[in-house]
C-alpha cells in the first residue's frame, strides 16, 4: 500500500517532468490552431514537410552547417579538456610541490567562478587579440583544464588507485608521463566518459559565450541560430517550424546521454562531488 | 625559515607536480585572476580611482534594481530546489524497482540543462494560450498572464529551473547510498519514527553534501542569464532583469562597458562573500569532520 503510493507520486512527478518534452514533439507536427487549443500532446496528422522545413531554417544556411559549427567546437574542446584535466589532476592527486595548497584553493575558486562575472573582461582581451568571432574564445580555455569540476572528479579517481600501481611501473622503467597514459588512465575510463559527455552537454547548452563571442551567422553554433530563428519569425508565423528546429537541437544531447548514460552517471555519482 | 620536505618518490622532482598542473596556472591566471583584476579596473578607475566613482556605481537605481532580482530568484528557487530534489533522491532511495527508470526520467530535463530548445519550449508553454494556461482553464482556474504580470514572469524561470532539479537529486542520491544502514537500524532500536530517521540520521550524515548542492545552486541562480534572455527579455518592468541581464544590457546594448565590468566584479566579490558566510554559518569545514 504505502510503496503503491510511492510509486503514484514518482510517476506523478515523472509525468510533469516529461510531458513538456512530449508535448514539444508533439506541438512540432501541429497548425498554429492546434497548439493553442489543445493540451493533448498527440498531433492530429504526421506530416514530415514540417521537418524538411525546419531543417532548411529561417537563415541562410541548413541545420546541417549549424551542427557541423557546433561540433567543430565541440571536439577539440572535448580533446582539450581530457587531457590538460588528466594532467593538473594526477599532478594534484600523485605528486607534492610548492604552493599546493594555494593552487588547490584556485582550483575551487575556478570551479565557483560565474562565467557572466568574468566574460566581459576576457571578451575585451580576446577582442584586443583580433580573435572574437573565431572558435578560439570557445576552445581555448578548454586547453588550461578551465572545468575545475573535471580535475576533481579525476583526483578522486586517482586517489581510488593503489599508489602500488605506479611503483610497480616505476620500477619497469615507466617515467611519470608513461606511468599515468600507461597504467593509470586505462583505470579511470569511467571518469574520461563523464568528461567527454559533460563537455558536449555543456558545450550544445552553452548559449552566453557563443552570443558574445561570435558574430557572424556564418560561424553560428546551433544554439545562436535557434535564436536567430525564434528572432526572426513574428506573430502569425508557423510555429511549428520552430518547435521542430528545438527538437532536432535536442536530439544530439539526449542520444549522447542515452548511450553513455550508466557510465556517465557513474562517473558522477562515484567522482568528485560525492566525496 | 623551516624548509618544507616533500614527499614525492624516489627520483621525482619537488618541480614535477608544478610542471603537470602548469596548464592549470596558465589558465587561472588567465581566465580567474585577470578577468578580476581587468573588472575592476574598467569598472571602477575609468575616471581614477576614488571613492566617490564607487558609490555613485552601487548607488545606481538600475543596478539595485536587478540585484534585488537576483536576490529574490535565489531566494525563491534555490530552497525550493534543494528540498524537491532531496525530497525525490530520498523517495528514490527506498530500494524499491525500476528506480532507474525513474532517476533516467528525472535526469533528463537537467541534461537538457540551459538548452535553448528548451527554453523556447518553456517560452512556448507559458504564452497566453499556452498549455499551463490551457491546464489551468481545464482545472477550472484563471488563465495568468504570465508574461505581464511581474511576479508571474520571474516565477515561470523559477519554475524552468525548479524543472531541471535532476543534477542536484542525482549527488542527493549517491549521498544518500553512502549513509550505512546500521545507524538507520540503531535509530530504529532507539525508538526512532520514520520522519525522526530522517531529521536525526539523514540530515546529519548528509549535511556536507547540502551545503555543496547549496552552493552550486546559489552560483547558478545568480549568474542566471540565458532564460530571463529568452523568455522574458528582462520584462516586465524589469521584473527579470537578472544581474547577468544587466551586465549583458549595460555592455552590449548601451555600450556602457565601464558598468558592465563594475557589476561584474561586484557579482563576483558577493558570490565569493556568500560562500564564505554560508561556510561560516553552517560550520561545516572538511577538517572539523575529521
């Protein structure tokens, strides 16, 4: 009895949680009318020219070009931020030097540090460099393991591996770079798929730093030109075409969750933040 | 003076761990340190440095304006979050099937996060003939004017927010699986009801874990940019014009980069004071739990 009411409120909640997600799918095949009158989720007709359209954009160019913007961010950052977190983190986890105590408090400063707070300043030092409207503002910080949470996920990991492993491969001859991409990494893959996964979430989230930084349509990741779109249609127009333009923007995000999900919440719940 | 040892193996260097964390300090100074010390000089010393350059800047009607914003949204929203997602991870907690299910379904709007699909979605929800207004007629109550009323147009971002409590409950929950269930049982002994567990061996055993989840909520809720952006584009009468908004107004609309930058740099030294008075208050610190 009390786990069937258990179970009615979780489902409850489950329902609230998803029903908008549904709708959205739903509302991308109705007419403007339907939208309106409607709270059913399910569309009176399945057609798929609304998808054609949607995929064409209200801007000069197709979804395709935006997702192949987004992605030309996504990966470097992705390769940016596996490795120079690996690297700060076994520094932090494995080894003893001057100031580490400051550096560490940094690195928590760095993790609660509002990017609204800082993104002004660093948006007149890329400016001055000629780089706005370049991918570097995006990518570059990804370099200097700018995602403090990464590095203390990663330093939990390595603190769960007997310091015996990296004896044992001193003694083979591994120096300090081969010891950690030899016989430390292949232990923490759990925690590489968490950081692979949060950097392209994040990075197909991100909205802030895209609007300030680029500026040309041209360059537009796929969250500028949903706005564009949103923008740029008025009162009366079909707003199916931009609910179906938010449904293929959230494909990508929830295909990426689904595969990596066991995984990735593993990486979550074991890293860092339970610690 | 003491010279410190350090104690690294045989044969590395006190420099190695200096060398492999220096992406970290290039970066930190880049991207923290600057940013700060950048802020607050064209924030406050465009016209040298005085005092008085300061308080006509915190005495700025609109910069209290949309501090008093934040301050509200915060306040409305990350309590309520906290409580909904602790609420959920502990009802998930009960060992019961299909959990899973559940925590996935529960997970997925948190993922979605600040996607702008999602935000047009919410926009789209809340219009006046929207779905929630459509609910809402169904249940037999008034249609809100969401978008006209003041108070309606900051609460649909709360609720936006309130919405995706997923990533707070998923760190609620692996908290929650840490808790070893003989103090449950010795409670249990002890005479302990169901509601007095949860005061007297819950929140105890999980309280460092609230304090984390309240920071990270709080940071969140106060560099809120990207919905009151969309959504409600700061309206009505600044109802939801957010410090983020303001920054954001101030250096990209009026060209006022001097305040852009003043408020930045205040936002992020009251961040900071927040964090430090919440660690105070609640006397949590690592080494007193050791």
């Amino acid at each position: 009895m009390k786990k069937a009411l258990i179970y009615l409120l979780l489902t409850a909640v489950a329902v609230i949680m998803l029903y908008p997600l549904l709708w959205l799918v739903g509302a991308s095949f109705k007419t403007n009318e339907e939208i309106f009158s409607s709270v059913w989720f399910m569309p009176k007709s399945l057609g798929t020219e609304v998808y054609k359209n949607a995929w064409d954009t209200v801007t000069p160019y197709t979804m395709g070009h935006y997702f192949i913007n987004t992605f030309m961010i996504i990966i470097p950052k992705i390769a940016f931020a596996v490795i120079s977190s690996i690297l700060v983190a076994y520094g932090f986890a494995r080894f003893d030097f001057p100031m580490k105590r400051l550096f560490y408090a940094l690195l928590i400063c760095g993790m609660l540090m509002p990017s609204i707070a800082t993104v002004m300043p660093l948006y007149r030092m890329w400016s001055r460099l000629g780089l706005i409207d370049t991918y570097i503002p995006l990518t570059i910080p990804a370099l200097f393991a700018g995602e403090g949470m990464f590095v203390f996920i990663l330093i939990q990991f390595f603190k769960g591996i007997p310091k015996e492993f990296d004896e044992a491969a001193r003694i083979d001859g591994c120096g300090t770079l081969k010891t950690l991409f030899f016989v430390l990494v292949p232990c923490i893959r759990p925690a590489v798929v968490s950081i692979v996964v949060f950097t392209f979430l994040w990075t197909m989230n991100d909205f802030l730093t895209p609007l300030i930084m680029i500026q040309s349509v041209e360059k537009y990741p796929l969250s500028l030109a949903l706005r564009l779109s949103v923008d740029s249609t008025g009162q009366g127009y079909e707003q199916s075409k931009i609910l179906a333009m938010s449904v293929i923007g959230i494909i990508p995000s929830i295909s990426v969750f689904a595969i990596a999900q066991k995984k990735f919440i593993s990486g979550i719940t074991a890293g860092g933040l339970s610690g | 003076m003491k010279t410190r040892i350090y104690r690294n193996p045989v044969g590395v260097s006190k420099y190695t761990g200096l060398a492999l964390i220096s992406p970290f300090i290039i970066g930190a100074v880049l991207f923290i340190i600057y940013p700060f010390i950048a802020s607050f000089i064209t924030g406050f010393t465009s016209d040298g440095i005085s005092v008085e350059n300061f308080r006509n800047i915190i005495s700025d009607g609109r910069i209290k304006a949309s501090a008093a914003v934040t301050l509200k949204y915060t306040i409305i929203l990350v309590p309520l979050k906290l409580a909904v997602s602790l609420g959920v991870a502990f009802l998930l907690n009960m060992e019961l099937k299909g959990i899973g299910i559940y925590r996935t379904a529960f997970y997925i709007p948190s993922i979605l996060g600040a996607n702008l699909a999602v935000i047009i979605m919410w926009q789209y929800l809340f219009t006046s003939g929207g779905l929630v207004n459509q609910l809402l007629e169904k249940a037999g109550l008034f249609p809100v004017s969401w978008y006209g009323d003041p108070d309606a147009a900051l609460f649909i971002i709360v609720l936006l927010r309130l919405w995706e409590f997923g990533s707070a409950m998923v760190i609620f929950l692996a908290a929650l699986r840490d808790i070893p269930r003989e103090l449950y049982d010795a409670a249990k002994v002890d005479g302990c009801g169901r509601l007095r567990c949860f005061f007297s061996v819950t929140i105890p055993q999980i309280k460092n874990i609230i304090f984390i989840n309240l920071i990270l909520q709080t940071i969140a809720a106060m560099q809120e940019f990207s919905a009151p952006y969309m959504i409600t584009n700061g309206g009505p009468l600044g109802s939801t014009r957010t410090v983020g908004m303001l920054i954001y107004e101030e250096m990209f609309i009026y060209g006022d980069e001097g305040t852009a930058n003043a408020v930045s740099w205040l936002l992020f030294v009251f961040i900071a004071a927040v964090i430090f008075l919440m660690y105070r208050l609640t006397g949590i610190s690592g080494r007193k739990q050791k």
